[in-house]
C-alpha cells in the first residue's frame, strides 16, 4: 500500500495539528499495526545540551518540519541485473493490515514531541518509488508478527566473531570459502524470507529512502532516516550484527564474522580483493562498481571528488591518512556522532564527520558512474553489493576506535538511546532492538582485529605563512549578507565570518563551523570543500590544516529537494593557522561537483554545545 501522507506542517506543532484536523475531516480508522501493540519508550526532552543557556546543537531544526515527503521515488537501472529484478517483482507488494493511510493526523498526541525516534510502522511501509520504474524495499509481509525486543546477553568467549581486515581474510582459504558459501545461500533464499540477501538489501533501503514514517502520533507524515544523523553509528551496527548472524546461521558457523575494509591504513586503501571476481564468479563480487577503481592496485582517494585525481601514491596516501586524523580527531559528540534527530525532527539535520568522510565518499568511489553510481553511490541500492558490509564494517570499527582511542564518549540522551529500530533475526523472527542495546560490541559478541592505525600520528600541519588568508580573496562575500539571508553556491566563494567571542569557560570547547540549511536536489550528487584562512586561488591539499573539511551527499530519493546543514570543528585547525585569536575569519567553499541548484542558507562560527 502507498501512503499518501499529508503535506509537513511548516508550523508549530500544535497549530499544525489542529490545522490537519480542519484539513481532514474525522474518517474512520481501523488502525490494528503490529507495533501498537507496544508501548512507546517516551522519554524525557535532553538534548545536546541546553544548559547555562547555551544553545542545543541541533541548530534551528526542532519542529520546523520543512519540505520532506513521504515515500518519495527510487530508480533503477534499466535493463540491468534482470534477474535480480524479476526476483524482486515476484514478490507481494505489502498489503497494509491497518487499511488506512488517511485521517493519521487525528491522533493526537503531544507527548510525542520530544521523543527518540519510533520503530517503523511496517503495515504502512510505502514504495519509494517513482511512477516510472517502481521500486518497493517494504519488508515481506509474510514474516510481519510481533516483534520481540533483543536480549542482550553476551555469548561465551568461544564463539565471539572476529571481524578480521579484508586485506588479512583474504589470505585464509577456508574463511573465503565460507563467506561465499555463507553469501550464495543467503542469495537463494526464498524470495518471501526475510534474510534473503536482496531482502536485507532493501533493509537498508527502506530505512534511508523514505518507505517508513515516524510513527508516532503528529509524526506520521515524517519519514524515518538513519542517515545524517545521530542514528546514522547504531542502525548501521544493527544492520550489520544480524546480516553477519544471518550468515553464520547458515553456514551453520556462529563465530562467522564479517570483514572490514581497512581503508583507513595503507594495507587496505584498495578495494579489497576479497570481493573481486576468481574464476569468473564469486557471490561476494558485484558487476556494479566502477571499473577503473577495480584495477589492481588503484589507491582508494578518500576524499574522492568524482574524477581520479593523478597524485603519486605517497601524496595520496599521506591525504588519506591526514584525512582520517582530522575526521577522528574531536571529542565532540555531535561533530562525531552527527546532530540530534528525535520525533518529529526533519530528517538530515546534519552528518557527523565519518558519515561525510570517509563513508559518504567511499560509496561514491566505488558505485559504477555508468550505472548511475550503483551499486554502492546510491542507497537505496548500496547493500546489494556485498562490499556494502565490509565498508560499514570499518565504518563501524572508527565507533569503536574513537571511544578506545581518542576517549570519545557515548551521547547518554534518552532520545539517542531509546530510538528503537526493527531487523529479522537468523529464525526470520522481527526484533526490536534499541541504540542503547548497541554500545556494546561485547554484548553484541563480535570484536576488530588489532591492526595498525597509522592516522592516530598524522596531523595535518598549516601551509607556509605567506600562504595565509587573503581578506581580500576571490568574490568576498561581505559575511553580514551571505550568512544571514544565504548564497548559491555557483562557483568558488570566499565569505568573511566572525567568530564568537571567547568567555574563559568557552575555550575549551570546540569551535564549530555551520553551514546552515544548504538545499539541493536529493538524487544528484554534491561535494564542495570548505577551506578556512587559505589561499582561494590555489586551495590546500586535505593533508593541510586550511582544509577544514567537505560536504558530500551519497543521492537518493527522486524528485526532492535535500536540506541539512554541516558542521565542521575548527578549533584545531585555527590553531595550526595561527587565527585562534582573530575575531574573523575568511571561509572559501569551492564546489568539486554538482549537477543542480545548490543554495546555502547561512554560514557561522559557534562554540559547541556538545561538551
Ligand atoms: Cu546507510 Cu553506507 O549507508
């Protein structure tokens, strides 16, 4: 069933609600949803922190609820993986059990406001489609039953599952004999089973393209995203433990771990062999990747920019590894785990610094560009390509990595903690489980191969003083207009911005560069990077500190304009550049791609929140 929801409030939250009822009259509402029959984790309203006055870090997004819709559209090739395709066709389109869309806004229920995020609703999961191709992630409605919540018990030292670098798996002929064996039968699944592997591709899918809505009362018409946000570390480790658990069950082998693509360090800057083609099939290869970056021994960039660029192997990896430092290297929690996303949020509220890079680009490097990027540049098809599990692998690992080794903490927000999600088990029986149940990878059985970390040394250092800010740089954009009432982002841009003035108890805390509410179409690709006091004309290297950091998008949903803004922290980096005491500082964003309007809605400098 496709669900048409009604249009976001722009209002506030009550007035909206009221508005609705006037909108749509009562209609009978038969609502018998399995997950009703749960009762909500409300929690109490905590946030990235609002005391002593200081502002939450969820810049300016609660309760305005934007421009976001609602099972909105997904394509896919045409003519490509027709197989696959058919496979999928043949599968039932969800019927709703509840039988209605409509009237959803009579519930009324303020308390919801201030909630973590609900699990989905699967009864009224929606095509993401668009009207051209039609491309339906909802679950199979046979395994629909109530779900059970997980247990956390952690299993005997004897079965813990060891997630071993790709680039060290590969040398173990039984592990890959078992991967694939693992992979081929979760590809021949029946097609009604939930851990079929197209299956647990549309998983993810449907979690980052709009097939849910929140719900929750006053919620409903807002999807669910678990992307460019604080959800974006504990979904993803979810994902992951039930996928590996799946193929495990079914090599019948429970300390079966998944790998990780080591992209982090030298050894595994390449796309893992592993995954590539060995007597012409492998259920682990997938056709859509691109070609070039298959090639043996082609260093991945992670900062890839949509071309290769032609460095020597030693500059590039030297970017890589500076790059790595500098996206790790905060205790911020916000800049680490992304903003604050609770009920009734606009999805996207803003990225954290992993999610951007290396993850965001990674994908982009390895989707096909003659594919429109898939498999893995678009999300609604990443996860059917099997590297899809070693990449978040890694990304997970750099979870783990900056609690144990840069001493970053967890958010203890009831919000973040209680979002609760739903996955099929290794028995297709539906679980809920919560980001509390995630934090620990001990409890959850599985742990990372110890292996070099050759970024925790790699700062970036400042370029040559002559190279310093131009105040009178590129198109200087005096900061009062182009920050208040937002720019396009044509071309390169240099914008002065003031920076807040520093109390004895603020120095402490991170510094905080926003890009606010920047808008683009959400299916067409965006990266620009952002440089701080640097040369406009000639941009620094990532491996330099004036490089503060990218925006990049990984596409989805069709027909939608995306909005979210980014945060970089910077006090490092004014450090390095010798502007820790200037009032002002010069920003220059220069676009890398593009395909579409792009505007900006606001640029500043702020002290965190986030402690
Ligand atoms: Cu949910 Cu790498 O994406």
């Amino acid at each position: 069933m496709h669900v048409h929801c009604c249009k976001q409030p722009t209002i506030p939250f009550m007035q909206a609600m009221n508005t609705h009822l006037l909108l749509s009259p009562p209609t009978t509402v038969i609502d018998r949803r399995p997950n009703d029959l749960f009762p909500k984790k409300l929690s109490s309203q905590s946030s990235c922190v609002n005391r002593k006055g200081r502002r939450s870090c969820s810049v300016g997004h609660r309760g305005a609820n934007g421009a976001h819709n609602i099972n909105p559209t997904c394509s896919i090739k045409p003519e490509a993986d027709e197989d696959r395709r058919n496979k999928m066709d043949r599968r039932n389109v969800l019927i709703g059990l509840g039988g209605a869309g409509l009237g959803l806004g009579l519930d009324t229920n303020p308390l919801a406001s201030g909630a973590p995020i609900p699990p989905p609703d699967f009864s009224t999961c929606g095509k993401t489609t668009d009207e051209v191709t039609g491309l339906d992630c909802c679950p199979p409605t046979s395994e629909v039953k109530t779900p059970t919540p997980f247990k956390p018990v952690a299993p005997p030292k004897s079965s813990v599952r060891t997630r071993l670098a790709a680039q060290n798996a590969v040398k173990d002929p039984d592990y890959i004999k078992k991967y694939r064996r693992a992979t081929e039968l979760m590809k021949g699944l029946d097609v009604d089973d939930p851990r079929n592997f197209w299956n647990q591709a549309n998983v993810h899918c449907s979690y980052c393209d709009g097939a849910f809505n929140q719900n929750l009362a006053g919620y409903k018409c807002l999807e669910i995203q678990v992307h460019n946000s604080w959800l974006f570390f504990p979904f993803h480790r979810w994902f992951l433990f039930f996928y590996e658990r799946i193929l495990g069950s079914l090599i019948d082998d429970p300390t079966f771990a998944l790998p990780f693509w080591n992209w982090d360090s030298p050894d595994g800057m390449y796309l893992p062999e592993l995954f590539e083609l060995e007597n012409g099939a492998s259920p682990l290869y997938d056709h859509y990747r691109n070609t070039k970056h298959r090639q043996k021994d082609f260093l991945l960039d992670l900062n890839y920019s949509g071309t290769d660029v032609h460095q020597d192997a030693k500059t590039l990896i030297d970017n890589n590894l500076k790059t790595m430092n500098r996206q790790m290297n905060t205790k911020d929690q916000c800049l680490f785990f992304g903003q604050p996303y609770r009920a009734g949020d606009c999805p996207n509220p803003g990225g954290g610094n992993i999610e951007l890079i290396p993850h965001n680009t990674v994908h982009n490097w390895t989707g096909d560009p003659k594919w429109l990027a898939e498999d893995m540049g678009k999300f609604y098809s990443s996860a059917r390509d099997p590297i899809f599990f070693a990449h978040h692998s890694n990304v997970d690992r750099m979870w783990h990595l900056w609690l144990e080794k840069i001493g970053g903490k967890n958010l203890e927000q009831d919000d973040w903690l209680n979002a609760e999600f739903y996955f099929y088990n290794e028995k297709k029986e539906l679980v809920s489980v919560t980001v509390q149940d995630s934090i620990d990878i001990g409890i959850l059985g599985y742990a990372y191969e110890n292996v070099d970390i050759p970024w925790l040394q790699t700062k970036p250092t400042a370029r040559k003083p002559a190279n310093k800010a131009k105040p009178d740089g590129l198109g200087l954009q005096d900061q009062s207009s182009a920050a208040k009432g937002g720019f396009s982002l044509d071309s390169k841009i240099s914008i002065a911005v003031p920076r807040p003035k520093q109390g004895v108890e603020k120095a402490e805390r991170e510094e905080i560069l926003i890009l606010r509410d920047i808008k683009f179409p959400s299916d067409q690709g965006l990266k620009f990077d952002v440089y701080v006091n640097d040369d406009a004309d000639t941009p620094s290297q990532p491996s330099q500190s004036e490089f503060a950091g990218s925006f990049v998008h990984v596409p989805h949903k069709h027909g939608m304009t995306f909005k979210t803004s980014l945060y970089l922290g910077i006090k490092t980096l004014l450090k390095d550049v010798g502007a820790d005491k200037a009032a002002s500082v010069v920003v220059t964003l220069v676009p890398r791609y593009r395909n579409g309007p792009v505007t900006i809605g606001g640029i500043s400098i702020e002290q965190s929140s986030c402690d």
